[in-house]
C-alpha cells in the first residue's frame, strides 16, 4: 500500500508537459491592406520555422506604429506607407533599416456594376455623392489627399476611417457610394465591390516597407520575415494579390 501511495504521488512529475518550453512567439503589425498576403507568408514562414508562432495584428499603420510608441513588444512591422514607417524610425525605433518590398495605388471602390455611373475625379467631389475617406494621417488618407491636391478638386467625404478596411466595408455595407482604397483591397473583395480607375489615381504610389523593431525578443527570427518578404518566392505572393514591385 506505501508503495502504491509513493507511485501515485510521483504521477504527476512523470505526465508530459502541455507545451514546448522551446516554442517562440514571433509578433507582427502590419497594414491592413497586407492582411490576405501576410497570412499567406505566415503559413508558409512557420513551415520554414517549426517551433515559431507568428502572431499578426493588422489595422492602420498610423494607429500600429502609435502603439509600437506605447510599448507593444513587437518584433516587425510593415507599413503602409514610407511616411509612417519614419516615424519609427525617427524615434529609433526601427532596428534594421526599411526596406521596400512592395508598391501599391488607390483605386475607386463603388456598389457591384457602378450603378452611379462614376466616371471622374470631379464626379466624387459631387456634394451629393457619400464618398469614404481614410483620415489623412492614415496612408491611405494621405494619397487620398495627394492625388485630390494634384488635381485641383476638392473631396468632402462623409466620414474619414482609421483603415482601408474601414472605408472598404461602408462601401460593401450600402453605407456609402464610393470610397479610395487600394487596387488591391477591391481584387480581395472578390466582386463585392467595383473598383473605377482613374488615371489621376497612378500618379500617387504608396510604398510599402518593413522593419526588424528594436526590442525584438528575437530579432535573427524576425529577420527571417523580413527575408522572407523580400524574397522571390515573397515576391510571388505579393504579386499574385495585385501588388506592385518593390522598388531596388
């Protein structure tokens, strides 16, 4: 009886334990227009990595990088814009230095068919038209701001969103007529939407960069993101989710 009592009080040392001691967690921000390739490369990157979890959270890259500012441990970012990514980089911030992997332009997102027949820059600026913005320090506010500057025309939108995904959904939803997001984000939404090109809209290109962030728990594994990003095979799926080349 003593030594059965023995054995079952030494059980539980010999149970396997619930988790991998050696498993890590690799934390990414990234723009929400990124959102249908990044799951794409964190699939293929935890292949690559057996043992490495990659955490993403996707939303404006303004608000990302505000939280970054805070104190969010994160080991890499990738924005939506150069702009954004300085700001990381201007308070040293940014561990490795940005680099440009992909390119992206806006596009005009309407109701399925364009029933409102939108066809010009000036046909958004039509006070009876319930156009979508991003707020302007959001990436896509911004280029949003640059082509309307360039062009001469004044945009009054009905609201201004903190992400592209924000204005896409008012769109989708019957909330508004037209919204700017990128060409990308219409291909996504799989014909919930029509995207109208202007060509005031190719003369602004957003540029997107990534960076290993200083405080990384890792940041040799955070580089392998990075690296994976920028390789061809990266490359590969940026491209086939509409994306432009990086540049050189």
């Amino acid at each position: 009886m003593r030594s059965f009592l023995v054995a079952l009080l030494l059980l539980p040392l010999s149970l396997p334990a619930c988790g991998d001691a050696d498993d890590q967690t690799l934390t990414v921000f990234a723009a929400a227009s990124l959102t249908p390739v990044f799951d794409v490369l964190e699939e293929n990157y935890e292949d690559d990595h057996p043992g490495v979890d990659v955490r993403i959270s996707y939303g404006g890259s303004a608000d990302l990088v505000t939280q970054i500012e805070e104190g969010a441990e994160v080991d890499v970012f990738a924005s939506a814009d150069t702009p954004t990514m300085d700001r990381l980089v201007e308070a040293g911030l940014a561990r490795s230095e940005p680099r440009d992997f992909a390119s992206n332009t806006l596009a005009v997102a309407v109701a399925p068919g364009n029933p409102l027949h939108i066809a010009t820059l000036d046909d958004l600026a039509d006070p009876g038209l319930d156009l979508v913005l991003c707020a302007p320090e959001v990436p896509c506010g911004r280029a949003a701001h640059q082509v309307a500057d360039r062009a001469g025309v004044t945009l009054q939108p009905v609201s201004e969103e903190q992400s592209v995904t924000d204005v896409l959904a008012k769109v989708r939803e019957g909330e508004a007529d037209a919204g700017l997001v990128y060409a990308t984000d219409v291909e996504a939404a799989d014909r919930a939407v029509s995207a109208v090109g202007l060509p005031e809209l190719a003369g602004v290109v957003n540029h997107y960069p990534i960076s290993v962030i200083e405080g990384s728990d890792d940041p040799a594994l955070a580089q392998d993101l990075v690296d994976l990003v920028l390789s061809d095979a990266g490359q590969a799926v940026l491209a086939d989710h509409g994306f432009g080349p990086r540049v050189p």
